[in-house]
C-alpha cells in the first residue's frame, strides 16, 4: 500500500480543489495560492507526486490528478466534510470554527473510523456548508443551485451553500441571521452597486451586497 504523506494530500486536496475552479491541468501559481505558500517551493513536491504516479506534471502544462491521485484527494475531501458534520452537529462547534480542526483530522488513516463516523452521521450528503460529501466509493453528490446575485426577484428561493468559507464570512451571515435552508426572497436589486433587498424567512428584509450574494447558493 502506497503511502501518503500529510503533505502530499494536501497538494492533492488542493489540485482537486483548484480543477474545479480552472480546466483540469492545474499551473503552479494557483496549486500555491491553494496552500498559501510560495509558488517555488510547488515544483518539487509535483515532480514528487509525479513520480508516485499521483499526478501528470509537466511544467508547461501543469498538474493533473491520475485515477489514484483522485481517489486520494476524494478520500480526503470525504473525511474532512464529515468531520466538519460531526464537529457541528455533535460537539457544539460553530460552523465558522470547523474548518482549521478538520484541517487536521482529515489525515487519520483509519477506515474504519472513517465508515463509522459515516455511518454515525446517517451517510450525510452535504457538510454544513453545503458542500457535497463524497460517499464510500467516491461518487460525489450533485447540488444543483445556482448564486443568489442571479436569483429572479420575487421568487422563494432556499439557501443550500456557502461558496466562502472564511471564518469571517460566515460569522457575517451569522450576524445577518441567515443559516443552510432559510427561505429568502428577492425583493429588490440596486442599480448602482447591485447590492440586493431581500427577505429573510418571511419575516424581515436586510440589504446584502452584491460580493455577498455572489458567495450565497440557493435552489
């Protein structure tokens, strides 16, 4: 059985992460900017995973995950969301406090704590912050939704995903009262900024501004 260092599924995580938000070849620049180091020190670590047979690296190119580095990086991905579902629905954590916790349990390399604590949770689809959870075979749920700086006006509209998941940003929503699965409707946008007047649950309106609403996902 291959081993793993911490390290390196970290840059896996974070070639996952960064495909997502690129084409599918990952440059340097951005594999670093996902670990917040600097970009000359990502060059040997790839050529590493390179060699492991995790990743296709060429420094033209960039990074690309293989069959096995992909399902390294989803195993990683999977704990951490769960650990994140356990730490908030379990131990009384915050959702903004989560995240540098499950930072570190997601290297624990037992699976059999791992199936336990799915199978503990209910097999969970989604972590608190709306971000699907990959299942035992690494298939990954669909959210389909859309951001809320393009909802209609006037429609009821769910929050199901936070597209930020900065401590600051989500102590925000917190002081704005809005929570995964508040009903919001759009009640009126401004020319000048595009900040948005919506409802919230029915029962109160608040302004968001539009960089907000850009990080807000609702179905």
């Amino acid at each position: 059985m291959m081993i793993i260092s911490v390290t390196e599924e970290n840059y896996l995580k974070a070639i996952f992460s960064a495909a997502h938000l690129s084409e599918s070849r990952v440059g340097n620049q951005l594999i670093a900017e996902k670990l917040s180091i600097n970009p000359a020190s990502v060059t040997e670590m790839l050529r590493r995973l390179h060699d492991k047979k995790l990743i296709q690296y060429n420094r033209a190119d960039g990074a690309k995950l293989t069959a096995q580095g992909l399902k390294s990086a989803i195993k990683v991905v999977r704990k951490h969301r769960l650990w994140e579902t356990f730490l908030v629905g379990h131990l009384n954590f915050t959702w903004d406090e989560v995240h540098e916790i499950a930072e570190q349990l997601e290297h624990i390399q037992s699976d059999k704590l791992l199936d336990e604590l799915d199978r503990f949770l209910g097999n969970p689809g989604f972590d608190p912050h709306g971000d699907p959870i990959p299942n035992k075979s690494g298939k990954i749920p669909v959210l389909k939704s859309k951001i809320l700086v393009e909802a209609e006006i006037g429609k009821k509209l769910k929050v199901v995903k936070v597209a930020d998941n900065t401590a600051s940003f989500l102590k925000y929503l917190d002081k704005q009262g809005i929570a995964l699965g508040d009903i919001i409707f759009v009640k009126e946008v401004q020319d000048f900024d595009g900040s948005l007047l919506v409802e919230l649950k029915g029962k109160r309106e608040i302004y968001l501004s539009a960089e907000a609403a850009r990080k807000i996902m609702v179905e």
